[in-house]
C-alpha cells in the first residue's frame, strides 16, 4: 500500500482533444468549446504519472509529409482555375491546421509521440502563417483555432518530456489578448514546473492562475489553491501548505484537500488541528461541496459507477485518515485512541467504524499481550451486522487455528461460510483444519473453492501447494506454487517449497536454478547455502560446491555437519593443514566429543607433523584419560618418534586389566 503522507504529483489528461471549426462551420456559440474539452489540468492527485515516452516508425511521418503536398498541390491547381478571395484562401489553410491537429492527436493516442509532435509543430508554422494573412488582409482572427493548434502541441511536447518548450508553449496561450481561458492555461504550466520539481515556478504560476480565475470558478480555485498547498509541502513550508488547504477547504471542502490539511497538523504534531481536520473530513458529504438535497437528487440520475466511484473515494481518504489518526493520538493506549476514531466515524459512517474496530483487534493480536483482548473485542462484534459477523467468525477462527484448538477454528469458520458462502478466507481457514487433521483431500477441495471466489488468493493457492505436495503430486505443487509466486515475487518461502520439490525429485538443474534465487533474495541463509553447495558437489561442480559451503560456513560457523563436509572435503583432496582448521572448530563446537581431537591428530600425522600429533594427542588423553584408543595412538606416535612409550603402556595395560 502506498505511503498515506504522499503528496505525489499527477495529472490527469484527456485523449480527447478537439479541433477548432473552419470558419463558417459554426456560430458562436461554440466559440472555445473545443478547448472547454482539451483536458486542461487544475489539480494533482497523489501518484506520479508515467509518461514513458515509446519509439515510433519514421514511416508515419512520412505520410504526414506527402498528405501535406498532396493538400498544397490540390490547393494551388484550385488557386489557377479561379483566384480565391483572402477569405477563401484563409478557410482553406483553417482547414489544413485542423487537419493536422487532428492528425496529432491521433498519433498520440497511438503512442507515437514523435510523429504527433511533427504534425503538432507543422500545425503551429501553418498557423502563424494564417494569422499573418488575416492580419494582412484585415480580416477576423479565430481564437478558437490559435488556442486548439498552440494547446495540443504544448500537449505533445509534454508528453515528449520537452518540459520548457512545453512551459513556452502554454506561456504564449496565456499571453494571448482577450484568451478566457489564460487561468486554466497557468495552471497546465505550473503542473509541468510542478513535474519537474521547481516548485517555486509552479507556485508562481498557480498563483496567477488563481488571479486569472472569476468568482464563478469555486471549484477550480479551491483544486488550484490544493496545488499550492501541494508545493509548499514538499518545499518544507508546511504552515504555508496549511494555509492554502485551509482556503480550499473554506471555499468547496472536498476528501483529498481534507485529508493533505489533515497529514500537515500530523507532520507538526498539532493534535487538536488533527481531529479538527478528521472531524471536517467525517461531515464532507459524497458530493464534494453539494447539498445532502442535492446529492439525493443525483442518485436517482447518476450512473451508479460514479456514485461507487465517490463512495470509493471517501472510504479510501476516510479510513488511512483514521489509521494515521488513531497510533497519534495516544501511542501508549491504542485503545482510547481507536475508540474516539470510532466514536467520530460512527455518527455518518458506521461501516467504516466498524471496519476500524476489527483492526483495532488485528493491532491487539500483534502485541505479545494482547491475544485475550482482541478476543473480546472481536466477540463484541460477532452480533453486529452480516458483513461484520462474517470478517469477525473468520478473525476469530484464525485466532483459535494459532492457539491450537482446530474444533473451534473449524467451527468458527463454518460461521463465517454460513454468512458469506464467497469469503475466502473463511475457506482457507476450513481448509487449514482438515489439513492438520490428516484429511488432505478435502482441505484441498475448499483451497480450490476458495482460489474460484478469489483467483488471486496467495494463501489459498500457496496451501494448496502443499497439500498436493502432500498428496505426491509434484509437478501440481510446482504449477500451484508457481503460480502464487508471480503474485508475490521472490518471497522466500514459495521459493524455498520449489526448491525444496525440484531437489526431492533429483531435478538438480531446476533444483540449482530456483535455490540461486532464493540464495539471491536471502543471501545470509545458511541452510539453504549448504543445500545448494550440496546439489552442486552431487551435480559433478566441486568448485561451486566448496564455494557455497563456505558462504554457508560463515554464515554459521557453529553447523556441525557442514564443519563435517568441509573438513572430510580438505582431507580427500589431501590438504591436511587447511582441514585441521574445521575440525578444531567443530572441537570448539563440541568440546566433550573426542573424534575432533582424533581428526586434527590424524590431520598432522598425515602431512608429516609427527610432533603436533603427539602433541593433541597428550591434551586429549589430559581430558580423556581412560579413553583406550587414545593410549594405543599416544604408544604409537611415541614409537614413531622415538621416543619412550613405558609410561603409556603402563597406562594401558591397567586400563585394559580394569576393564576386563
């Protein structure tokens, strides 16, 4: 989930832009309608956009170039045949920069940019060229057809990434005599400073927009001031943000200006700014800055797609407003915390409330004490309403699979099927009961119900995984656990199951291949080190093998049986010394086990060290002396050596008569 202090930037641009009319297409009452519709930016939500830029075939802007001569042809061929009047001449060239406006925005939509930006920049050139004529012969100027030609290729060279020929572009709209709409146009620029960081230049050029926008503008005054606010939040002014959300909110209170006012109070700990702000954020209705009258009115009209989409809305600003809320107001008692949150959702949004209260339980179940009390609160809200009864039972079904009582947990969980039949969850649940209980079978029947209600339920098709891992059903298990790993990537314990299946059916290619991603996303894991280091050795790659059992080694220093594998390895490739460095360690591991002491004595005698041998074999006797077969080895390296074993034979003879 994204972070809820995120101020990112995003703009929201239409694909339809409109083309001006030629000169007498229309009356005046169309007069700029078209770019009443050209997708002009007033706010930011918080997700930056991606504007990938694609690359596009030379071929289309060809076709640009000889429609182009083709027009000019087609013109000059008319131009003999009769002379045109200065008007004829200038609804005929009208129609060829609407022509390529057209063309551009086409290719945009296409997704090539390139040749939209060739055909935006010819519209442009064929433009300037008309008004020249007008101007000339003293004719009237189409407003309509300079803001459409100058706003799409501002458009198109935004969406090439060219941000200051952009700025330049929407700079020269707003400059533009008697241009009602030079607000709107400070406001695209503005986004583009905004994109690029500079949030001075964005905050100066929403502030003209504000100055450029009437009284009858509320709403796009209040989404400007939001912008500001916006700049000043990441240039570090918080106060300055506050004050430009607190004039929006004034103006027309909507759910994101609400809630960034919200999150500046949060930044500087003004407790009582921020419930004064959840407050104002709980008494927004649906509409925005409709009437409750009014709202009623819309929802016998409006489709109901856009009546979830506001309802969506709230419930998304709502909510991460009362989970930042709630931890900050009383970190030390979360439960008077969750409680005002509750008592403040309750009055208008019950649902929401209630949503909060199972998280507050979820919040119980984390702390190390607060098992019982989330098992109380989730039984006082087991009689709430349908939807509630079923998100507790199935809380409280997992609660009693993790203590261990399977009767409960499965009892619960037919609770929660029986209020909703489609809950995933609850299925799982059952599923994990008949799963402890031995009956395979069935737990994997309800996993498959549960992954039909859910197609991407991650629990569901990881367990079924292993049930069928369970029922010998290798290559089912792979195809389930593959599967949940392009839901989840690189979680450990899917590639480990994987791993784990390949190497069980001696699959050592795939094996290698899925335990050096696991090694990759959890480098530190010695287990599975020695287990790849091992396939390796039994694959024939005795070098790679040595190398992870080494990283295994250092990861933990203290296993015994890759001590073991290490120093059995030295000794076969008859580098004594560097084996009787791991066998001290596993001495060091194991200090009241012998064979150590023999392995490093052996390791001497064998590269030649007679004396170092004679020498552990003296400590081991010191720790061991009623231990035979380190009398036997102390006569022999005495012998070897020279040297006299009386004492040592002694030693033995009375070990040997004591015994029998």
């Amino acid at each position: 989930m994204a972070s809820a202090y995120d101020f990112e930037f995003s703009r929201d641009v239409r694909d339809a832009l409109s083309v001006a009319p030629s000169r007498g297409s229309g009356g005046g009452d169309s007069v700029f309608s078209s770019i009443s519709r050209l997708g002009l930016r007033t706010s930011h939500s918080l997700t930056p956009p991606n504007r990938n830029r694609p690359f596009t075939s030379a071929g289309d802007a060809s076709v640009v170039s000889t429609s182009m001569s083709k027009l000019t042809l087609s013109t000059r061929a008319n131009q003999n045949e009769k002379k045109l009047s200065p008007a004829e001449v200038a609804k005929d060239a009208e129609r060829v920069v609407n022509q390529l406006v057209e063309q551009s925005i086409s290719f945009r939509k296409e997704g090539k940019l390139d040749d939209a930006l060739e055909s935006a920049k010819q519209a442009s050139k064929k433009e300037r060229s008309l008004l020249k004529h007008v101007r000339a012969n003293d004719l009237p100027e189409n407003l309509e057809l300079t803001n459409s030609t100058w706003f799409n290729l501002a458009v198109v060279l935004e969406a090439n990434d060219l941000p200051e020929e952009a700025v330049k572009a929407y700079t020269f709209l707003a400059k533009l005599r008697n241009n009602p709409f030079a607000g709107r146009v400070r406001v695209n620029a503005g986004n583009v400073y905004y994109g690029q960081q500079q949030y001075p230049a964005a905050i100066r050029e929403y502030n003209r927009a504000l100055d450029q926008t009437t009284r009858d503008d509320k709403a796009i005054a209040t989404k400007i001031r939001r912008n500001i606010g916006n700049a000043f939040f990441r240039l570090g002014k918080i106060r300055e943000a506050i004050k430009s959300f607190d004039r929006a909110m004034d103006s027309a209170p909507d759910f994101q200006t609400g809630f960034n006012l919200l999150v500046c109070h949060l930044a500087l700990g003004d407790l009582e700014g921020v419930k004064e702000d959840f407050h104002t954020l709980v008494d927004i209705p649906l509409g925005g800055d409709d009437s409750e009258e009014d709202i009623l009115l819309a929802d016998a009209n409006e489709p109901s797609s856009e009546q979830d989409a506001r309802s969506r809305e709230a419930n998304h600003f709502l909510l991460t407003a009362a989970r930042l809320v709630a931890p900050a107001l009383d970190p030390n008692d979360l439960a008077v915390a969750y409680d005002w949150v509750c008592h403040a959702l309750e009055q208008r949004h019950e649902h929401l409330a209630t949503q909060m209260r199972l998280e507050q339980a979820t919040q119980l179940l984390k702390n190390k004490n607060g098992g019982k009390a989330a098992v109380k609160k989730l039984k006082s809200l087991h009689k709430k309403d349908k939807a509630a009864k079923a998100a507790t039972a199935t809380n409280l079904s997992f609660v009693s699979f993790l203590e261990g009582d399977l009767a409960k947990a499965s009892e619960y969980a037919d609770v929660a099927l029986r209020s909703d039949r489609y809950n995933a969850n609850a299925l799982v649940n059952k599923g994990n009961c008949h799963f402890l209980n031995g009956e395979i079978d069935s737990a994997k029947d309800l996993y498959l119900e549960a992954i039909g209600v859910q197609s991407d339920c991650a629990r569901a098709i990881y367990n079924l995984g292993l049930a069928n891992a369970q029922l010998g059903l290798a290559e089912e298990s792979i195809h389930a656990f593959e599967k949940v790993h392009r839901i989840a990537p690189n979680n450990p314990q899917i590639l480990h199951q994987v791993s784990d299946i390949y190497e069980l059916q001696g699959r050592s290619e795939d094996a290698i291949k899925w335990f050096n991603v696991l090694t990759a996303r959890v480098p530190h894991d010695a287990a599975n080190l020695s287990r790849l280091g091992q396939i390796y050795a039994d694959s024939g790659e005795e070098s790679q093998g040595l190398h992870y059992q080494l990283e295994s080694f250092r990861q933990y220093p203290v296993d015994l049986d890759v001590i073991s594998h290490l120093g059995s390895w030295f000794v076969q490739q008859e580098m004594w010394e560097r084996s009787v460095y791991f066998f001290q360690q596993a001495a060091l591991v194991q200090p009241n086990e012998i064979k150590w002491g023999f392995m490093v004595a052996s390791a001497y005698k064998r590269c030649g060290d007679d004396d170092r041998a004679l020498s552990e074999y003296e400590k081991l006797h010191d720790r061991f002396p009623d231990d035979e077969k380190c009398l036997r080895q102390l006569v022999d390296a005495c012998k070897a050596l020279g040297r006299p074993s009386f004492r040592f034979e002694d030693r033995l003879d009375k070990l040997l008569t004591k015994v029998h």
